[in-house]
C-alpha cells in the first residue's frame, strides 16, 4: 500500500514553498542579491525545519534557537554565502553551526562544509537534522570555532556566524586557500560590521548584530 501525504501535510509544504519564494524575491533579489546559485538555495533550503516552526521562519528577522543563539535573518544568510564567491568546487568552513540553516545553505553551494559548533546540544541537532534532510556534504564538529579546522585546511572560503572583536581570529585566516575569502562580523568601538576579508583586502558589507565569538 502506498502512502500518500496527507491534505494537511501538502498544504503546508505548498504554503512553505510560498513564503521562500516570496523571501527570496522581497527580502533578497530586491535588496541586492544576485549570485543565482545563493538565490536557488535559499529557495530550496526548508527554513521552517531549522527553525522549527512554519510560522515566522521567513520573517526579514532572527530568531531564537536556544542556548543564546539565533539563526540570522535570511538577508543575513544570503550575503555572507554571496560575499564567499563560491564556485560549487569549494571546501568552506563555517564557524557557529547553530541551527544547521547556514550549512544547508552552503551545502548546495559548494562540494563540502565542515562546520563548528562549540554548543553539544546545537551540534547534536543540526547534526541530525542535516543528516534526515540528506545534506551529506556537511560534517558538523563540536569544538572551538577560534581555532578552526586545521586538518581539513585550506578552506575555499571561510563564514563565521558570530561576532569578532577587533578581527577575525588568526587561525581562521591562516586557513583560507589563496584568493578565498573570509566572511566574518567584527566589533570595534561599540560599531559591528559584517566585513570580507580576500588576499589582505578588507571590505564592510553592512550593519549587523551578531551574539559573540567565543574561545577556550
């Protein structure tokens, strides 16, 4: 016997794929999103299965994940996988796991994302949700995101999900292959700024919040 989903069960699959859509065209393309393969995942990364609820997993907003963390609102989410420049043959490394979102959202990206998550609940979880969902080019680690992943270096771009102070730790940039980037938001004199760093260069991409970076 074949089952087949229930009415219920579509309609909220349908309604879902609604709000992406619309997430993608009013909160990204019209906000200055262009990168096709960054637009195409975000369109198809189910944002409500990492955050746990259809309703408002596609505000422009963060929202809460538990242990203090927050997945970025899609925006957010958007520009730093854009800042990256990804070619779909890249190892990134992602610094603050948290939910699994941003992962998922790499994942269909680049060839793999090793990831960092210093919380071993949060880890657990997007561990396992990203293993159900079939993102099988993500390895989720818990350890210190400070110190980045040094047996899987060079990185072909780098994201960091939380908040630097000053600058984006020396191991993360020692990681980076040539060329690549790093994506990180940084804290200085009372100002936070989502900034890439490439070959030296740095460029501020926007305003942001982030919760801290945290070592040891």
């Amino acid at each position: 016997m074949i089952r087949r989903p229930s009415a219920t069960t579509f309609t909220e699959e349908e309604e879902a794929a609604r709000r992406r859509a619309n997430m993608v065209e009013r909160q990204l393309r019209r906000r200055g999103i262009v990168d096709e393969r960054v637009l195409g995942a975000m369109a198809e990364v189910p944002r409500e299965r990492f955050s746990r609820a259809l309703r408002g997993a596609y505000d422009d907003r963060a929202l809460p994940i538990g242990e203090g963390q927050t997945i970025s609102q899609p925006w957010v989410v958007a520009a730093m996988t854009a800042a990256l420049g990804l070619d779909g043959e890249n190892r990134v490394l992602e610094i603050g796991t948290g939910s699994g979102y941003g992962a998922a959202v790499l994942s269909s990206c680049c060839r793999e994302v090793v990831t960092v998550e210093r919380h071993e609940l949060l880890a657990g979880r997007a561990a396992r949700l990203l293993a159900d969902l079939g993102y099988d080019n993500v390895e989720v680690r818990r350890g210190d995101g400070t110190e980045g992943v040094p047996d899987r270096a060079p990185f072909g771009g780098i994201s960091v999900t939380a908040a630097a102070v000053g600058a984006p730790p020396a191991a993360l940039t020692d990681q980076l292959a040539p060329g690549a980037a790093l994506v990180c938001p940084v804290r200085r004199d009372g100002d936070e700024r989502l900034i890439v760093l490439r070959d030296g260069r740095e460029t501020v991409l926007a305003p942001v919040r982030f919760v801290p970076l945290v070592g040891g």
